[in-house]
C-alpha cells in the first residue's frame, strides 16, 4: 500500500480538508510494481498503471498476501475496472452520520479496503463506514505491526 503525503494540487488539499487526513490518496501496489487507484480526475476510473511515484512522497506499508489473495484482488480489478471516482459519497459520508455511497462508484481507500477485505487479507476493516485515507493508513500499520510481530 503506497498512502500520498506530498503536497501536490489544489484537489489534493480538498480531500486532506474532507477526510481530516495527512494523505490524500492511497494505491494497492502489486507484485509486478503496477498500482491499482482510481484518481478524482481521472476518466479511466479504477484503473491500473506502473507505479513510478518517488517513493518519498509516499508512506508504503507492505500487506503480505497469498498467489490466491492476490487472484481475488485481480477479479474484483476486473469487476470494478473503469469505475468512476466517488465524490459525493465521501463528502456526504463526512459531513452527515450517515455512510453515502454510490453503486459503481468508488474512492481510493475505500477500494482498496474492499479489496483486500474479500480477498481475506486483511479482517475487521469493516468496522469503519468512513474509511479515509488516514484511517486505512492506520488501521494497515497496527495491522503490520501485529503480523510482524506474530511472524517472530
């Protein structure tokens, strides 16, 4: 997981403001160095492309997955390839008690959390209806932590 830290544009800050977060976007980084995202401003919606960031504008948290975890990541790519950015339902879901989201719409974190929830990589993401940046950021540390430190 590559989480955005670095400046960047004016859309940047709006979602930093939106999601009270220190990232504004997040990627699933696979084996082969390709990321899957989507952008807010993107028409390829989700979509996937060769990660060539500097790596100092990102904080990367390594999530070990299985050849079958990452076939399951693979189909839902598929699935929800070329599906738009959702912004409505992240600034709704911010500012009201309500979760908003939008079929066939999606935002990075919410993606990615998605991702790996089905395909059994991570567990207990769900426990969040906001899932921002920061908090998946977050949420995948102390799940890091809590592997690494079982792995010794």
């Amino acid at each position: 997981m590559a989480f955005y830290k670095a400046e960047g544009e004016w859309y940047n800050r709006i979602v930093r403001y939106t999601t009270n977060s220190k990232y504004s976007h997040a990627e699933l980084i696979m084996p082969d160095n390709t990321c899957i995202s989507i952008t807010p401003f993107g028409a390829e919606g989700v979509r996937r492309q060769k990660f060539t960031e500097p790596e100092e504008d990102y904080d990367i948290i390594c999530v070990p997955a299985s050849d079958e975890q990452l076939e399951t990541i693979e189909k839902f790519f598929q699935d929800t390839k070329g599906d738009g950015y959702d912004w409505p339902g992240m600034i709704l879901s911010k500012f009201t008690p309500f979760f908003i989201k939008r079929v066939g719409r999606w935002y990075c974190s919410e993606w990615i959390a998605y991702a790996l929830r089905l395909a059994g990589a991570v567990d207990k993401l769900y426990h969040h209806a906001d899932l921002t940046p920061q908090r998946l950021y977050e949420m995948l540390k102390k799940y890091a932590e809590i592997t690494k430190h079982n792995a010794q």
